[in-house]
C-alpha cells in the first residue's frame, strides 16, 4: 500500500471509529493544557524522549494537512487545522512523534504508537475501538 493511500486509510479507520473528532477544545489554551498533561507523564517520557515540549498552534490556512515537525532542541509543534481542534486530532499528532519519521509516514509503527498512546491516555476500551476500526481498514500489521 503507497503512502497516500496507506494514510487516507488511516484517517478513514479513526473516523470509522468515531473517535477522530472526539473530545473538542473550546480554545488552543486547553488543547495545550491537555498535551501537557500527557507530555508530563513517566509514559510520554520513556515512549518519545525525543520530544521534550510541544506547542499547539492553529493552522487556519490548511483545512486539512497538518504535518507535525520537530525542533534540534525537542520542541514538537502540533498544527490544527480549523474545526480540528480535539483530542482524537491531538493523539493522532502525538503519535506522529513517538513513531516519528520525517515522511510522517502511517505505517505499522504509527499504528500501533497511536494504538499505545490511545491506551495510555483514554484506556483500553476507547484504544480497543480505535485498533478495531484499524484491522476493519486492514492497516493494524498482521505479525
Ligand atoms: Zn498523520
């Protein structure tokens, strides 16, 4: 599967799951509150030692892309699009980090970093949803 397909699946299984709008921020401020939150964590820290902060920032000019990027000093920079301003939007791009590659590629090490943070931030249940969707859009790795 080649990289925009393989991607488009991916956005398709987290709407499919219903959790890609999930959990919507009234403003930027508590977006950054809540990524903090999570950067914080023990979790975050032995997961993706190489992001160490990350700035939420909107990106009114894109209605959809919104590649994250990260800094020398590990300062990530999470971009939402207009309207995109939520948590499932925000774990998607963390996840970007922890299985970082500068293609931002979505595959089997995004899926299952994404997978992983989804059970660390909104427990099993709601990561269970998520890894459905993803088997049912064939793109969780099969080994
Ligand atoms: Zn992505």
């Amino acid at each position: 599967m080649e990289g925009y397909e393989r991607a488009s699946r991916v956005y398709t299984a987290e709407a499919a799951s219903g959790l890609q709008w999930m959990g919507p921020f009234p403003n930027l401020h508590d977006a950054q509150m809540w990524v903090n939150k999570i950067i914080r964590t023990s979790w975050w820290k032995k997961h993706c030692p190489r992001v160490v902060k990350v700035l939420c920032e909107y990106r009114p000019d894109k209605v959809w892309h919104r590649a994250p990027s990260i800094s020398e000093a590990g300062v990530g920079r999470v971009r939402f699009a207009a309207g995109g301003l939520c948590q499932g939007v925000a774990l998607h791009e963390l996840a970007h980090f922890i299985a970082w590659s500068e293609r931002q590629d979505h595959g089997s090490e995004f899926v299952r970093a994404e997978h992983a943070l989804y059970k660390q931030v909104m427990g099993e249940g709601i990561a269970g949803i998520l890894k459905v969707s993803f088997v049912e859009w064939g793109v969780w790795p099969s080994d």
